[in-house]
C-alpha cells in the first residue's frame, strides 16, 4: 500500500460511492432515452453493479490477494487487518449508495 491506511479508508468508501451513485445514474439516463421505466431501472442497476462498486474501491483483487497471501503466509497480521477494513469501508459505501437510492426510488425490493 503506498498510501497511508487512513486516506485509504475513506478513498474506498467514497469511491463506492461514487461508482454506485454515478453508474445508476448514467444507466437511468439511458433508461430515459430508450423510453424504460426510470426508477425501476435505476434500482435493477444498482443491485448489479454493487459488487463492481467495490471492487473499483478497493483497486482490483489481486493487491487484494496479495495482501491475504502475506498476511496470512508471512504472519503479517496488520496488513490482513488493514486490508480487510478497507474492503469493509468498501462494502460499507456501496450499501450507503445503495440506501441512497432505494429511498430516492421508493422500491423496497433489495
């Protein structure tokens, strides 16, 4: 990690958040040009596009991976910690997104 843990945190959340917010609303604007139903598309997408919210996030999962791999091979239970806390930060933004939108959509479908 080249960046110290703490700008890491809160990049991940955000990003979440961002990809979510952004990717459900370009996805309704298409919805709109091709004539869908709007607040029902936005609500499909953002169910599909969560796990790709975090992943973007947390910068792919092979750092990922690797983290896991040293962690867990060389004892180095600070970065298995760290990098599970940025993954959680991760899921913690796509599910605040996702709240975001359920509740401008109005559908409880989740």
């Amino acid at each position: 990690m080249d960046e110290a843990f703490f700008p890491a945190f809160f990049n991940s959340f955000f990003i979440a958040l961002g990809v979510m917010l952004g990717g459900t609303l370009i996805g309704g604007l298409a919805a709109f040009i091709t004539g869908e139903q709007v607040l029902w598309e936005i609500s499909r997408i953002s169910k599909g596009l969560r796990i790709w919210a975090i992943i973007a996030a947390i910068g792919g999962t092979f750092d990922t991976v690797y983290s896991f791999e040293k962690g867990f091979l060389n004892g180095e239970t600070k970065d298995l910690f760290k990098q599970f806390l940025l993954i959680l930060s991760a899921m913690g933004g796509a599910n605040t997104a996702s709240l975001i939108i359920s509740w401008l959509t109005q559908e409880h479908g989740q």
